[in-house]
C-alpha cells in the first residue's frame, strides 16, 4: 500500500523559513518523480516544485522560484521542500504527490501559514 507522510509545517513569520518532508513508504520510491502542491483557501491545488527520480532535474513555480528547493533523499524514501523567504501569500495546506502506472497517490497535507 503506497503511503505518503508530510510534516514540518506550521506557523512562521513573514521572511522566515520552513522545511517540509514527505516520507514515502509502499512502492519504489527511487524509481518516481516526486512532485511537491499546495491548495490555498478558495484557490485551486497548484504544482509548486518536482523534482526526478535521481534529482538531476527539478521544476518550480515562478512564484517560488529563487525561494523554495525540493531535494530528495531516496536512501530514506524521503522528499524536502526547503522554503525561504516566506511570503503570506504561501500560506497553504502543502501535498506531497507521486505517479506510479498513472495513479496518483497523495499524502494527508501539512499547513503551512505566513503570518505576523
């Protein structure tokens, strides 16, 4: 059974930072492209980073670019969202997300508000 775990989130100031992870357990995990998302209130679920199966590509947003860095470790079946320079405006629940044979399969989500 394909799980995926997220943690780190919570409540950090404007400018500050947070790391995210998404423990991944069930299928190969250094075998799939990991995608990090995020749903602000009211908005639409949105791609905010992805990064390949052995990390020698990642996407990102143009509104994170230059601020948030997904890594991986596939040793500890485990992806990082590293997030600097926080903005209010990324205030959202965060999802880790992965495809296996054209399922989607997403974890629980993590909250993640900007606030003073």
């Amino acid at each position: 059974q394909v799980q995926l775990v997220e943690s780190g989130g919570g409540l950090v100031q404007p400018g500050g930072s947070l790391r995210l992870s998404c423990v991944v357990s069930g299928f190969t995990f250094s075998a799939y492209s990991m995608y990090w998302y995020r749903q602000a209130p009211g908005k639409e679920r949105e791609l905010v980073a992805g990064i390949t199966s052995r990390s020698d590509s990642t996407n990102y947003a143009d509104s994170v670019k230059g601020r948030f860095t997904i890594s991986r470790d596939n040793a500890k079946n485990t992806v990082y969202l590293e997030m600097n320079t926080l903005k209010p405006e990324d205030t959202a629940v965060y999802y880790c997300k992965t495809k296996k044979r054209g399922v989607a399969y997403w974890g629980q989500g993590t909250q993640v508000t900007v606030s003073s």
